[in-house]
C-alpha cells in the first residue's frame, strides 16, 4: 500500500485514471465548476490511486499461475477447526489458546482477504442499467461486463464466450438466447445475467439473423468492457451450487468428446478424482469443479445419464460388430461405473474401518496380509475360514478352522452369511459375515484377503471397508523380485515350485481384469515389486483409515 501511495503522490497516475481526468477537463456538460473540481481532486487522491494500484497488482498476480492459492476457502477451514476444537477446550490449556487465536478479529479479516482475493472477488461488479421504453416495446435491460480470460469456442448452436456464459440459437424463434450460466464465469460473478435472456446487441452491434459464432467473433474483437442489450427471460433460475459430491468412475478428456457443447469449456477428470457437482440443470450436461478448486470456473462433464447411455451404446456396438465381450460378473450387471456420490468419512474411537485386500492369484496379498496381522496380533485380527473338510492331525478347531457340516454351511451360504465361500477338492471354505462384524466389534482391525468377487457383500454401510488392491509390477519386475526371492507358486497346490513365465502373464491379466472390473472400487493401491516397500505402504494407509477423514459412498455417512 504504501509503495502504491508513493507513485501516486509523485504526479504519475494509473493510464485510465489520467484519460477520465482529462476527459472531464474536456467535458462540457459539467457547467459547475465545484462538481468539475471535487471529481478531479478525487481522480487525483492518493488514496484512490493508491486502491487503484493495489487492485491491478492483485489482478496480475492472479493471472500467474505460479502462485494460485492453494485454497479459497480458508475461514471455512477455521470455522471447521474451532468446532473441532470447542470440546477440548476445557481439557488442553493449548487447545484453549489456539481456540481463543483463531477467534481474533485481526486473523479473521487476514483469512477474509485472503479468500476474496483467491475467489477473485475484487473484480469490479458494474450495476444493471435498467432502459425504459414505451410500453408497447419489451422490457430490455443493459448489462456491463468487465473483459476476463475465459475460454472462447463457436459451433453451429453453441459458444462459450469470454463472459462464461453458453449461448445458442433458439430452435422456434432463431434468436441468440442465454442457454447456460458456467458457475464462477463473469456472467455469473454479476448476477445480471440469466438463462432465457434474449440477446439482442453485443457493443452496439445488432445480433438479430446472426450465428453464435458471429457473436463469439465479437466478443473477440472487444477490449475492455462488453455491453450486452437483453431481453429478460421470465424467470430467473437458481444460479446458487450444489453440494454434491462424486468420484468419478472413468476418465475424460473434453478435447477428444464430438458432443461436448464447447471443448474449452469442458473439465477433464481421472477415474478416482473426486469432484464437486455445482450444477445439474441441464440432464446431459452437469457444471463441475475438482474438489479444492474453487476459485477456477466450472466445467462441462457428461451427466450420469448420459454416460450411462454411452457405454451401453458402446458395449452395443462391440457385439454387433462381433468384437470380444468383457467379461462380467452379476456384481458388474447390476450398474454402469460412472459416478459414485461420496462425503467425508470420519474416523471414531475404537471403531476401525475392516482393511480388505484384493488383487490377482499369485500377487502377494495374504502375504502382506499376514505380516500386517504379525506386526501388532492384539490390534490386527484375521477372520477364521470354515470348512466342511474333516479336522486333520495337529490342527485345533478355532484356530486354522472351524468346522461344521456341509448341511450346516450350505444352509448359512443360502441365507447369505457368507461373504465369500467356494468348493476345493469336494469341501466347502467360506468366510461369514458375523466373524468380520465380532472383530469389529471388539475393537480391533480385521484385514482381509477374499476373492475379489467378495466386493459384493464386503462394501457395505454396515463395514465400511477400506479396500487396497494389491498389483503386480511390469512383467520383468516380477519376474526378477519373484525369482530373486525364491517365490513359491501358488497355482502349484504342494507349493514346490517357482512361478513359470505363463503364470506371471496369467498374474498380470488377471490384475488388468480386476482393474477394469472392480479397481473404481478401492480406495488406494500397492504395487507389489519390493515386498519390503508393499508393507510399509500398506502400514502407512491402514494408519490413514484409523485417524484421517476419507471420502467414501455418502450412503455410509448418512
């Protein structure tokens, strides 16, 4: 502030402040010399001056892309921080000063300024200028926008113009129409602006017969501010965001989408990225931002029904044209992976979240499960198998199994106790649901390690699983880790033998089945090259499922 009221005070004044001061030495409709003279003393304070180079400074450090704030919603996070913190108060005298800090109103004002400046809330708003006009004509309204850098596209019934608003050409009448507000674009920023509105000048120039890509190319050729003539639309939809949280189930690339209304304005995605849906007005294309990215413009993303279609569509076309079928499981008819709606899961005391690891024969997943078991027995717990296999010499009922009778097991398997079972050599193993939910219950983690057909009955509301899939490496990674330590294979039932090359091609094809199949599901992933380094990972996540908050199906927060 004070370098700005500094070139102020030295006679140099900011380029538009110097071109209205001489404009008003020039204007002849101010007869009044006193309102001639307050408007030049005010041009030419120091304290205007100095806001006026203070706001262009911020402007420019906005546009450098190098220091983007790393988020715009700090107050949010203190709000969120001093409810946590509330209850504790009265048990750590740290907690209280903390409490008492961040409650501050010179801190508060600090984050306040922070957040505006990162949600570029200093942009000038210029008011709605109302025309009147015979009472036989419309009702038009004039609407002032300030130039910004967002995208620019043109189709034939569509373009994202610099004011981040979507306009196409009405099917009935022909004229320009607002067909979609791009939530945090300038049009929405304004307020003034909303969808039905009829365009009917942009800069003075008539939009009547023309094309969006006319208009587009005259938002091009402007500078400064745009001047839109509309007619209001009746009504005025919500403009206000959803909290609607996803993940998404596939990725997307809006450059490389025929359908897509304007490319530059769509939002590419990785499976796995989780987003906030701030719009679904429009049933084949929903308004979106990455979670955490709140000072950016929304983005196009197909909607759910949308992409459902599509990979129907796709899956179709596949099978007329006799390509190879994927194969799928009952768990994978029952829903097309698109998006999943998720909330933030907290962790509660004594109450553990079951870490159930899945991935290819062969791939070292009981293992690591094993070692996680062994590393602390007390807190990390397996569930005990049945079986309807007799009880051989040594082995102790509870212990390696438990032993029941066939009519037994298939009575429970019926009624749906299980969650996993099978039949090896003429008797029946399975891993019931009651076991998970008592170690659960006695406060401890239970891991597992089921087929990963299991996902079915595992994540549920009711568990809460944290899901890990265990993966290969590149194919001579493991074969040299594997060979190198001496690997026993498990497609050999006496485990005598190393792995053969075709059961490291058979391990990797089945792990890219898995992925396509299931991989949407899980919550992270271990590569499992070095087992040394799978293990520590796989102790960093469990301890992340203990103590951190973790997106998860909102159907389990609710």
């Amino acid at each position: 502030m004070t370098a700005a009221v500094m070139a102020a005070s030295d006679g140099s004044y900011d380029p538009v402040i110097s071109k209205l001061i001489t404009s008003l030495k020039e204007a002849d409709s101010l007869s009044d010399e006193q309102d001639l003279g307050f408007l030049q003393n005010l041009l030419q304070s120091k304290e205007l001056n100095a806001l006026v180079n203070v706001h262009s400074k911020v402007a420019k450090i906005n546009k450098d892309d190098r220091i983007a704030p790393l988020l715009s919603a700090s107050m949010q996070v203190l709000l969120e921080v001093l409810e946590l913190l509330a209850p504790r108060c009265h048990i750590s005298p740290l907690c209280k000063e903390i409490f008492h800090l961040l409650q501050t109103p010179h801190l508060q004002s600090l984050l306040f300024a922070h957040d505006a400046i990162a949600q570029k809330d200093f942009y000038p708003h210029l008011p709605e200028i109302p025309v009147e006009v015979d009472e036989d004509e419309e009702t038009i309204k004039i609407v002032q926008l300030v130039k910004s850098n967002e995208p620019l596209c043109a189709g034939a019934q569509s373009a994202e113009p610099i004011v981040g608003a979507t306009i196409k050409t009405d099917e009935e009448t022909g004229k320009i129409i607002i067909a979609r507000i791009m939530h945090g674009g300038a049009a929405d920023r304004s307020g003034l602006i909303h969808v039905g509105d009829e365009v009917i000048e942009v800069n003075n120039i008539n939009v009547e017969g023309k094309t969006p890509s006319d208009v587009l190319s005259i938002l091009q050729n402007s500078e400064g501010t745009i001047t839109f003539k509309l007619v209001p639309s009746d009504g005025k939809l919500d403009q206000r965001e959803s909290k609607v949280r996803v993940r998404a189930y596939f990725d997307y690339e809006p450059e490389n989408d025929p359908y897509i209304p304007c490319k530059e304005a769509g939002l590419g995605f990785i499976r796995g990225d989780i987003l906030h849906i701030v719009s679904q007005d429009d049933s084949y294309w929903w308004q979106a931002r990455k979670e955490g990215e709140k000072t950016t413009r929304a983005g196009l993303i197909p909607s759910r029904a949308l992409q459902e279609r599509r990979i129907l569509h796709d899956r179709t076309q596949k099978e007329t044209n006799g390509e190879a079928k994927t194969e799928n499981d009952d768990f994978d008819r029952e829903m097309i992976a698109t998006y999943e709606e998720v909330a933030k899961l907290y962790p509660r005391p004594s109450v553990y979240r079951p870490i159930v690891l899945i991935g290819a024969p062969g791939v070292g997943r009981n293992e690591l499960k094993r070692r996680l078991v062994a590393r602390d027995p007390e807190k990390y717990k397996s569930c005990v198998p049945y079986t309807t296999r007799p009880m051989r010499p040594g082995e102790v009922a509870g212990r390696e199994y438990l032993f029941v009778s066939r009519e037994k097991m298939e009575s429970d398997i019926a009624n749906g106790k299980f969650i996993e079972y099978g039949e090896y050599k003429g008797h029946l193993y399975g891993t019931s649901g009651e076991s998970v939910k008592s170690i659960v219950n006695a406060s401890s983690v239970c891991v597992l390690s089921p087929h990963y057909q299991a996902l079915k009955s595992l994540r549920t509301a009711q568990l809460k699983p944290y899901i890990v899939h265990i993966r290969p490496p590149p194919f001579d990674q493991l074969k040299q880790t594997r060979t190198k330590a001496r690997a026993r294979s498990t497609f050999d039932e006496s485990n005598s033998r190393g792995f053969t090359e075709e059961e490291f091609h058979e391990m990797i094809k089945s792990d890219e089945r898995i992925n396509f199949l299931y991989g949407h599901f899980c919550d992270d992933e271990i590569v499992n090259g070095d087992l040394t380094e799978a293990f520590e990972k796989l102790v960093n996540l469990a301890n992340k499922s203990e103590t951190e908050p973790l997106w998860a199906p909102a159907s389990w927060v609710q």
